[in-house]
C-alpha cells in the first residue's frame, strides 16, 4: 500500500518586491516563491499551507501574472490573439495558462481577432494605405485566418487609396518633368503594394491636377 505524505508548512515572512504589486512569501524561515499582492491578500504570517495549497497559490498567481502581463499588452493598442500569446510565452507563461487567459479576454471584449482586423485596415487606410494584397500579407502575419482577412479587406477601395496617398506626396515632386514624375511617383506607391493598374492612372491624374491647379496643392500641408 502506498502512502501520500502530505507536509505542511509555515509562513514566515511576507515581503514586498521592488515592483510594489507583488510580494515574497517565506515558508519555514526560506524564500519559497513570489505572488501578486492580490492572491496573497488573506495570508498572513503564522499560516500554515499545505502542499496543496501552495500549488493553488501558484497556479491563482500565474493566473492573475498573464491576465495583468495582456492588459498591460494590450494597453498600447489592439492585439490579435496570436499576438497575445507569443507575448505572454515570451513571458514564461504556462501553456494552459495562457489559452486560459486568452478566452477570458475573448469573454471581455479585449480579444477578437475580427474587430483587430478591422481596426488594423482602418488605421493603415487613415495614416499609411496600403493596397488589398500587402493588408492580406500583414495580417496573415499577424496569424488571422482567412476568412477574417477577407472580411477586413473586402471592402478597401484601392483606387482611393492610391490616390489620396499620391495626392499628398506629389507635393515634393511638383518640379519635375513628366517622365521623372512619373517615375518617382509610381515607385512610392509601388513600394505600397499598389499594382500597376491602380498606379498608372492615378499618377497620370495626380500629374494633371498639379500641373492645372498648382495652388491645390501649395496650400496644403504636405509630408
């Protein structure tokens, strides 16, 4: 017959880390490990754990570690779910705990890769448009399926895009002859995955209005 030994041990001291949100726990006189100041809230010194009791400390700690590692993540901006959890890996965060932490995101709101595409082509579309295929290729990188991407690119109107985008720049070649216009232009859209198709017109209408409404654009703040 076996016998399961279970020990007991005895909180000795419980100590702030620099990073004030959580705290040193000692047991019998030794660092044991370190918890976040709100799993360790009811401990006091003189408690007395048991094995498994230490191991729900640590498991409650790793939790609440990725839950306030992906709200600080994603404090910056919008995630994908893919970018979660490299991070939260990147972390040291225990596998299951972090498929845990990305469906309690998902409950909240805070992670939908559907709503991270849309807000990721609203914002290239807004400061720096791209064309369908390289939004296809960023956020296939950013590990969307392809359903979603399509959903988020379905809809971009790539002829707007070039032009708007050519609009502003032509500014700084407004001097130009034709040929080194066109050239010059062509390759800063090119360089944003427009195909010649979209480019060719757009550059050649660009050209027309600067070079018939020259004040257009000298009045216009341009990069």
């Amino acid at each position: 017959m076996r016998y399961i030994i279970h020990t007991m041990k005895k909180i000795t001291a419980i100590e702030p880390q620099k990073n004030r949100n959580r705290v040193n726990l000692h047991l019998e006189g030794e660092f044991a490990f370190g918890l976040a100041r709100i799993t360790a809230a009811w401990l006091k010194v003189g408690d007395v754990l048991s094995d498994e009791k230490v191991a729900k400390l640590q498991a409650d700690d790793a939790r609440e570690r990725a839950l306030q590692q992906a709200m600080l993540f994603l404090s910056y901006r919008t995630r994908s779910e893919k970018e979660i959890r490299q991070n939260l890996r990147k972390h040291e965060i225990p596998e299951d705990v972090v498929e845990e932490t990305i469906e309690r995101l998902r409950e909240n709101g805070l992670a939908n890769d559907n709503k991270f595409a849309r807000v990721w082509v609203e914002n290239r579309n807004t400061f720096r448009p791209r064309s369908r295929r390289v939004l296809t290729m960023e956020l296939r990188q950013k590990g969307l399926d392809d359903e979603t991407v399509q959903a988020a690119v379905s809809n971009v109107d790539e002829n707007a895009l070039a032009y708007e985008s050519a609009r502003k720049r032509a500014g700084r070649f407004k001097s130009l002859e034709w040929g080194e216009f066109r050239k010059k232009l062509s390759e800063y859209l090119a360089r944003r995955g427009f195909p010649y198709s979209v480019i060719a017109p757009v550059v050649t209408k660009v050209w027309d209005e600067l070079n018939g409404e020259t004040k257009y654009f000298e009045d216009e703040d341009l990069p």
